[in-house]
C-alpha cells in the first residue's frame, strides 16, 4: 500500500480507527472523515 491514498469513512468509530491504524502501518497516505 506503499504511497497509496485511502479514504476511511466513519473513522471516529472503533471499527474506523482500526481500519485506518492498519492502513498506515501499511504505508498508506490516509485521509479520516
């Protein structure tokens, strides 16, 4: 995911956070909304 952008909805929930966490510790560029 190196240098990709992500885009999580929802990101204030549990679920959201964790799924953006995962993303940057994959190296993605991650926008939370």
């Amino acid at each position: 995911m190196n240098g990709q952008h992500v885009v999580v909805t929802g990101a204030a929930g549990a679920i959201g956070l964790a799924i953006a966490r995962l993303f940057l510790t994959q190296g993605a560029n991650v926008s939370l909304h």
